[in-house]
C-alpha cells in the first residue's frame, strides 16, 4: 500500500484529512492548509522559525495538536503537553514536508521497541514516496526556495525578525567558514571570517 501512495497512517498530516470515501486517500483540510500556507509564505520573507512559533501562538492559532483536538479527532502527539502549542520542530517539519507538495511520503520513522513505545528516524534512502497522489498545498517552486533558505545559517539580527541580505551566503575563501557581519558605529558595514578575526586579535599568521 505504501508503494502504491495510499496512505496507510491513523491520522492525516496537518493541512489534510482522511477521505470520508476512502480512508488511503488525502484530502486539503482549508482552514489547516491556509495556516500552512502562511508558514511557508513567512519563511520565504524572511522571518525565522522562532519567530514564525511565536507569532502562531500570540495570534491564538491553535498548533496541529490540539487543532485536530478541536476537531474532535482523539489524538495525542508523542510527548505532547497537556496544552501543546507551536514549536520550532513543529514549524521545521512542516517546512520539509513534501506531502504539502502532493506526493505521498510514508516509513519516516519505525518502532524501535513496542515495549516502551520508542520510535527512531528511518534513513531517508528507505521512505515510500510516491509522486502526486493528492491535491498539492504548497507549489514546487515554493518549497524548492524554502529548502535552499533552510540550508542556510537563518539566525536573525539581535532584536530584529528579519534575515540580514547576506546571512548564510557569505564565506571565507580560505576555510569556508561563514562571515561575522560586523558594524561600527559609523555608516559602514563588513564581514570577516571568525578565523582571520582570531589571527589578527592574536598577531597570529
């Protein structure tokens, strides 16, 4: 069944719902997929996933635990709180989801003992993907630029929300490290690699 893309797991993913005709098979859940959608659209601009948690939680928006709660769906996420809320893994596995693409991804994960009900990460080598199996929530090019933007070193300026231009792009031609950007107090603004830093603060060569 996982080879064929029907999906097999007890609950759909956030932003979808079991086909009432057909239990293997996804629908777009809107109201979920909207919040989804302003995931997405709140990284591509640039604002991390702390502050896309926090702005979730202030704004009341209820995390997929206990939206599925809401919906009367009897369901508990593994180490979930008594009153669950967005968190920055949550945000992260949302972002690499490619089920929000359309295709089918199941075998992430495996029990690893049935006795103490402990999972563990399957290599990614070994998934079941299949390919356009429902209606897609987040287009291609989309969640392309999101992975390459994940790639990247995506702090945010001290008690800033946004990414400066160059965060993540810039690195040392030498050893590849990434580059410190630094401001005096004047108008101008330059990078410099942390090992470089350290032979100059040392009059090492």
């Amino acid at each position: 069944m996982r080879r064929n893309g029907e999906f097999i797991g007890s609950f759909a993913p956030y932003g979808y719902v079991k086909d009432p005709n057909d239990g293997h098979a996804l629908l777009v859940d809107e109201e979920a997929a909207e919040i989804v959608k302003s995931i997405f659209s709140m990284f591509l601009n640039g604002i991390n996933k702390l502050q896309i948690t926090h702005h979730l939680n202030d704004h009341g928006v209820l995390c997929p635990t206990s939206y599925k709660r809401s919906k009367g769906i009897k369901y508990n996420a593994p180490n979930a709180q008594k009153n669950p809320m967005w968190s920055t893994i949550t945000i992260d596995t949302i972002l690499k989801n490619r089920v929000y693409v359309g295709d089918m991804v199941q075998g992430r994960q495996r029990v690893k003992s049935y006795k103490i009900h402990v999972q563990e990460r399957v290599p990614e080598d070994e998934w079941f993907i299949v390919e356009n199996t429902h209606v897609a929530v987040i287009d291609w090019e989309t969640f392309d630029k999101v992975q390459q933007l994940l790639k990247r070193d995506t702090r945010t300026a001290p008690k800033k929300e946004e990414l400066y231009l160059f965060s993540g792009f810039l690195r040392c031609a030498d050893c590849g490290r990434a580059m410190s950007r630094i401001a005096n107090k004047g108008m101008y603004v330059y990078y410099q690699c942390g090992s470089s830093k350290h032979f100059i603060r040392t009059g090492k060569t």
